[in-house]
C-alpha cells in the first residue's frame, strides 16, 4: 500500500475539506430556500385569511384556498391551519355546501394538529370546528375549548373569541376552563388601555363578569 507524503496529504485534505464545506453550504442554501418558500405560502394564505374574515375574499382567494386540490400534508403546518380555518368559516357562511366543507377543514386542522405535540391556536380552530359541526352546547365543542386552555392559557389573537364561547356554555364549563377564562380575560383587559372597556364587553352580563374584576388590580 503506497505512503502519501506529509506534504502530499496537506492538499488531500484541503480539498477534502473544502468539498465538505461546499456541501453544507449547499445544503443550507436549499434549507433556506425552502424556509422562505414555505414562509411566503404562510403569509399569502393569512392575507386570504384575513380578506376572508372581513368580506373582502376574492375569486381567487375561493379558487386557491377553498376550492384547493393541494393534500393538507403539503403544505406547511401554518398555512394547513388557516385553510382550514377559512374553509370553516366557509362553511359557517353556505349551511347548504356545510358538511362536505367541515369535512375538508377537519382535514386541514387535523394535520396542522399533528405537526405539534402542543398548538393552542389549532386547538381553538378545532373548537370551532366541533361548535360548527355539532353546536356550541355539544361535549365536542366543549372538550375542545377546554384543550385550547390546557394548550394555552393565554391566546393574543384568538382571546376574543374563545371567551366569547366560553361564556355562552359558562354552565356546560368544568371549573379548571372557567377559571382559564377569567384569567384570559383580567390578561386581556390589563394588555394596554385601550383594552380594558373591549375585554370587560366579552364577560359583560355573565357570571365571569365579577370574577374578572377580582381578578384585575385597582
């Protein structure tokens, strides 16, 4: 077996070394290429999202999103979610198209769901979805409300809505979500100032109502 000089090996090993370094910055280059497609498909979809939920969705925004071919574990897990969220709140809007459209937004959520062992905003989707699907008083809808609360306590975009729910069924609520609720909403009124009077309206009128005003300093 033939010896390799000391000063034969030095330009091997260069070489060998500049390759490795060719190879995992081509690598990376793909990774980041990848992340950047996947972030920009996230972003689009919430742009639809957010056109949808203020009457302003478009013959594409349906073409793209509502009417999509694209298996719900093609997309990225963020952008799943929110076509799911938009194909429910689809549903929500045509009672008569409503089954097979839940069915295509459970899928959605479904997938999104399963990419994270904990996601608190899938799991407030998925409570609209079974308030959708079964009513707001059914165990699904409730069993999931309180999932979104042991997934997160605390929900920036989504605390409006799942307080809203969770005074509706107050009687239908076990005491651990009850006490979720109020803590979200005395956190939500003490975000900021102009927060105060919005958030107190959620829990106007309920038996929250006291409970969250205990719970918010003088």
């Amino acid at each position: 077996m033939p010896i390799t000089a000391r000063n034969e090996r030095r330009p091997a090993i260069a070489h060998a070394a500049n390759a490795a370094a060719m190879a995992a910055l081509g690598a990376a280059l793909v990774f980041t290429v990848s992340t950047l497609s996947s972030e920009a498909r996230v972003v689009r979809t919430r742009e639809a999202s957010v056109r949808q939920a203020a009457g302003l969705a478009t013959e594409a925004d349906d073409q793209d999103y509502l009417r999509s071919t694209v298996p719900a574990k093609d997309l990225p897990a963020r952008a799943a979610l929110l076509r799911g969220v938009m194909r429910a709140r689809a549903a929500a809007a045509d009672p008569a198209g409503a089954a097979g459209m839940l069915d295509q937004a459970r899928a959605d959520i479904a997938v999104a769901r399963a990419s994270r062992p904990i996601w608190g905003e899938a799991e407030v989707a998925r409570a609209y979805l079974e308030l959708l699907a079964h009513g707001a008083e059914s165990p699904q809808a409730i069993q999931a409300l309180a999932q979104s609360y042991t997934a997160a306590p605390y929900l920036r975009d989504s605390a409006p809505w799942r307080i809203r729910f969770g005074v509706t069924v107050w009687p239908r609520l076990d005491a651990a979500t009850r006490d979720h609720i109020v803590n979200e909403t005395a956190w939500l009124a003490q975000a900021s100032g102009r927060n105060y009077a919005y958030a107190l309206g959620l829990v106007a009128g309920s038996p929250a109502e006291a409970l969250v005003k205990s719970r918010i300093p003088a």
